[in-house]
C-alpha cells in the first residue's frame, strides 16, 4: 500500500501542478476530475495505513523538472507544463504505469473488501489512461498514432525524457 500511496502522491502533485498551468487550460475539466479522483484515491490509501496501525509517512515533494531538486542538474521536461502534447504524454504514461501498479499490488491483499477498493481504483486508474489517450490521439491529430489502450501501435512518444549530456547528481 506505501507503493500505491506514492504513486497516487505523484499523480496528485502532477495534476496539481497541471491544474495551474494557462497552457493547459483546453483540459482544465479532464485535469480536475483526474485531480478529485487522486485525492479521493490518496485519501483512501492513508486511512487503510492508519486502520493498519502502519504510520503514514510524510507527503514527498516531486520535482517534474528532471532536476531532482538539485539546479546543478539538466532540465530533462522543461515544457510538460507548458507543451499540452507533451503534458499528455506524461501524464499517459503515468496513467498507464498506475493501472499496472494497482493490478500488481493486488496480489498481496487476500481480504475481499480491500480486493474491491484496490480493483474500482484501478479501473479509474485505466479509465483516466484511456481520456488521456483521447485527448492525446486529438492534440496529435493526423500525425499520431494513439489508442485508447496500450498498444504497439501507438505513435513513438516525442523525447519528453531526455537524456542528460552530463551525468545528473544526487
């Protein structure tokens, strides 16, 4: 469960962030449905810990520059941000990743209840995949290849993840 929380932690500071950005205001309604459903997944996540007698950890901050908060380092996403193609690329992958977090982590949970709860947040998980998939094959229009699902086909994310000409630091 500390996996799923952190992975709905970034998901939130990313929509968050998203949520603010004039650039992307053409999926403003899209960002802020996605947003809620983090904060309700996250909300959920930290009272299961809480019920467990497990100490929630502390929120972590999350730096989508690349720099892993060290300015010395490379910008490796300046303009997620600020580049609505390349905002929803990201934020595909990140849907895509939590989707397959959530089936992963299931298999550690035998109790029907916490199944259910775990399986419904995967499928929204899934389901925000798919919008952000739509919005993505529409943003790209004719020169894209996007499914609403994980496929091969898919057209070759552009390099929003770039690799660093001088080796990052801590």
């Amino acid at each position: 469960v500390l996996l799923l929380l952190k992975l709905e932690e970034l998901q939130l500071a990313f929509y968050s962030q998203a949520a603010g950005a004039a650039s992307l205001s053409a999926y403003q309604a899209d960002v802020l449905l996605i947003l809620e459903h983090q904060q309700d997944h996250r909300t959920f996540l930290r009272q299961f810990l809480t019920n467990a007698g497990v100490t929630v950890p502390a929120t972590p901050s999350f730096d989508f520059s690349g720099q892993r908060g060290n300015p010395a380092n490379p910008v490796l996403f300046a303009d997620v941000f600020t580049n609505p193609v390349n905002f929803l690329q990201l934020a595909q992958q990140l849907e895509d990743a939590a989707a397959s977090i959530y089936l992963g982590q299931a298999i550690a949970f035998s109790d029907k209840p916490t199944l259910a709860a775990l399986f419904r947040m995967q499928s929204v998980e899934a389901r925000h995949a798919a919008r952000i998939r739509s919005l993505r094959r529409a943003a790209l229009g004719s020169t894209g290849r996007v499914k609403s699902w994980p496929s091969r086909a898919d057209t070759a994310p552009a390099a929003v993840i770039r690799v660093p000409a001088v080796p990052a630091t801590s």
